[in-house]
C-alpha cells in the first residue's frame, strides 16, 4: 500500500493518501484528479505564506510521486527530535516562543540523524538519554525561511531517559525557557498551546 504524508503549514495540514476513506472527514478542499494535484503543489504558495490556514486532502495513487517532486521544489531541512519518557513514563517537554513543543534540531554534517536527533535532546534540556528506538516517524513541515520556501523533514525516535534525571537545564540560546516532565494524564492540558504537529506526536502516546 502507498504510504501517506501528512504537511504541516501553518496551522493546518495538507494529506496526501490514496485512501479514499479519508474523504469522509472534514477537509476545507479535496483534489482527486492528478492534474489538479500537480497544479495545486507547483503553485505551492499556500504552504509558504505565512497566514492561509485550511486542511486540504489530495487523493493520489502514487503519494510518493507527489512528494518526491514536492521536496525538489523546495529547500530541505533535515532534522531529528525526541519523543522522550522516563522511569516513571512521564513526557519530556520544552517551552519555547510561547508554546509547548519537543526537542528537536538540524542534523549536522557528518553526524547521523538518530545520533543528532539524541544530541539536540540533551542540549535542548540537559536530559542524558539511555536508549533510542531505530524506527522514527517522519514528518513534514513547510515554511519560510530567510526568504526561501523550506521543508523541514523530522525524524522523531522514541527515546528512554537515564533514571533520576530532575535537573533539567533548557537551552536558552534556542529560545527555550523551561523544561518539564509532564505525565501522560496531564497531557490533554497542554493542547491549546501545542503545535498541530506537535500535538498530532504526542497524541499517538497520551494513552
């Protein structure tokens, strides 16, 4: 089965599936037809603008198609983050401009993404980190940046805190003021000031 891509922008998301089921939930536009498709992503402006807000849903029978020729349209930005819990399985969460986020960062040459996604948690908020899963989820996330139509690419691993990390330390030369272990039953409180990727992340795991 083709895989999906969800692209963040904004507020809102673009779906690109060939699951027509998807029809049936709410989407502000829905494009079926190939052509349509292709036009809508080579005129992309409504991801980079930096104020349309609308989910839109693009039925294809070859997502990864679209997406290949998406990305060569754009600059990629490849990052790796942490979806971080401790002994007692508690979420790690950072505050930055204003919301509630994840740790997460820019991959640096030569460093692989799992090891600079576990680098960016530990400088992000000062947790050591014991073990790393090998099997991330990737998403997407469409902006501007220094005038130029970007997409960041994230991988997030699932990651295992050393026991008995309490002195959390956020990093505040990337705007980040605090760092909180939250647990999973508090979750919910925090959705408001979320980001829609973000909350989209920590949903999978509030159970």
């Amino acid at each position: 089965m083709d895989r999906d891509f969800k692209i963040y922008y904004n507020d809102s998301v673009v779906k690109v599936t060939s699951d027509r089921t998807q029809m049936n939930k709410k989407f502000a536009a829905i494009f079926r037809d190939e052509r349509e498709i292709e036009k809508f992503f080579s005129h992309s402006e409504t991801f980079f603008d930096g104020k349309t807000n609308r989910n839109v849903l693009a039925i294809t029978t070859n997502a990864e198609k679209v997406m290949r020729n998406f990305r060569g349209q754009v600059k990629m930005i490849i990052a790796g983050g942490g979806i971080v819990f401790n002994e007692k399985d508690e979420l790690l969460m950072i505050h930055r401009r204003g919301k509630w986020d994840l740790p997460k960062g820019k991959i640096e040459d030569p460093e692989t993404i799992i090891d600079g996604a576990k680098r960016e948690v530990e400088e992000e908020t000062g947790v050591l980190i014991a073990s790393v899963t090998d099997n991330p989820i990737i998403t997407y996330h469409a902006y501007r940046l220094k005038g130029k139509n970007s997409l960041k690419a994230t991988s997030w691993y699932v990651m295992k805190a050393k026991p008995k990390q309490l002195k959390l330390k956020p990093q505040k030369e990337e705007d980040i003021d605090e760092v909180r272990w939250v647990k999973k039953s508090d979750l919910q409180n925090y959705q408001r000031e979320c980001y829609l990727l973000v909350w989209d992340l920590i949903s999978k795991y509030q159970q």
